[in-house]
C-alpha cells in the first residue's frame, strides 16, 4: 500500500478530447479569454466569480497551462496542452492535467474530472461548430 504523498498517480489524472479542428483553431479559442465562458464551466461557475485566471503567454506549441487564484490567495496549477494529430493537422488533441489537492475525497476528485471532460467536450462542441 502506497501513502498519497508519494503516489503521484493518484494525485493527477490525463482528461482529453478529440477535436475534428487545427490546433491552431483550437488554439485561438480556449487561449482566448472572452471565450472561456462560453466552454469553461468551472471558471465561470458563481464560486469563481472572484478568480483570477493567468494562462501561459501565447505560444506556438499549443501550452494553456494557467494559474487559477481565488480571492482567498489560493492558487492552483492546470496544465493543459492542445496536441496536433500530425502533419496534416486536421484535427487535435486537448489534453488537461487534473491534479488532486490535498484532502479532495474520491467522490470530489471524480465529479472534478467529470467537470473537466464535460468543458473540454463543450470546448469540441464550440470549435467543431465554427469549423
């Protein structure tokens, strides 16, 4: 039996959607924050109304990794990635990295990843649409 502390595999979990778009499309619109309330649920959710969000500075090779700072001065780290499928870029991947925090039960770390594979599909949803 593994302790939580150093079972990293129990503290992150892979979440990803396909998307039937470039990356570059992808890209513009979950990098874009006026965008994030249309497929990001859990940012604009009323619990987060005071949240900063700060993404990673634009960049070509698809990084959205962000910082989420609430208003208490919490601070969590997401990485999050859009992935080219290849050369000929029709379509990608979108990959972001759940992490538990410590004290998060498996009820609440489960309805997390739920929460999270439900805006990365509402992300596919809205991008495949403009496509």
């Amino acid at each position: 039996m593994t302790d939580d502390t150093t079972d990293f595999s129990a503290r992150s979990r892979h979440i990803s959607a396909w998307i039937q778009a470039p990356a570059t499309a992808v890209y513009a619109v979950a990098s874009d924050p006026a965008q994030l309330s249309r497929w990001a649920a859990g940012l604009s959710d009323a619990a987060l109304a005071d949240a900063d969000v700060e993404f990673a500075a634009l960049n070509e090779l698809g990084v959205l990794d962000h910082v989420v700072r609430l208003a208490t001065g919490e601070a969590f780290y997401n990485p999050m990635r859009v992935i080219p499928s290849g050369a000929d870029d029709t379509s990608c991947e979108v990959v972001f990295t759940l992490r538990r925090q410590a004290g998060v039960t498996d009820e609440q770390f489960e309805a997390d990843a739920a929460a999270v594979a439900a805006d990365l599909q509402t992300l596919r949803e809205l991008v495949e649409r403009r496509a």
